[in-house]
C-alpha cells in the first residue's frame, strides 16, 4: 500500500470550497474513485493553524497513482483556480 501525505495552505476565503472539493463527496474524491488501486482519503485540519491541512491519500501502490495522476482527466481538474497558497507532498510511504 501506497500512502501519499499532503500539506496544503487553504485560502482562508476558500476554505469552504477546498473541503467540499477534497472531501467525500468532491470532485477530487470522486475522480479517484473511478481510478485502479485508489484505496481513500482523510482529511484533518491543524489545531493551532485552522487553514492549514493535511490529506492522506491511500492507494494500492505507487503505479496505480503515477497512472492516476498522468490521465487527462487528473490534468483537467489541476486547472481549477487555486483553493490554496501553498500544496506540497510531504511523503509517499509504503508499509
């Protein structure tokens, strides 16, 4: 198993939208889940900085997301404006 951990700095006044986009039932979300190996996603927010998240992101193994992340579709919803200040990859680890 793939686990890929994700720093964002949420837009304060897009948070809203950022949550809704990366949650459950989100455009993010929802294009993974038609994706081979995709596993789920967990969000969680900082206590002592709220507009900063972290998302994991759990995937069969790092082909299955390299594949996911080449497809036209991927490509397409990277063109949204920007929910955020900053994303950065912080780790993919594997158990």
């Amino acid at each position: 198993m793939l686990t890929i951990i994700w720093h964002y700095d949420v837009l304060r006044e897009r948070e809203e939208e950022f949550l809704k986009a990366y949650g459950p039932d989100g455009s993010w979300r929802s294009y993974f889940n038609t994706c081979e190996g995709y596993q789920d996603s967990e969000i969680f927010r900082s206590l002592e900085e709220p507009h900063k998240y972290a998302v994991f992101d759990y995937w069969d193994g790092p082909e299955e997301y390299e594949i996911a992340v080449k497809a036209e579709a991927y490509k397409e919803l990277s063109k949204a404006p920007p929910l955020y200040e900053r994303e950065q990859m912080i780790a993919r680890v594997t158990e």
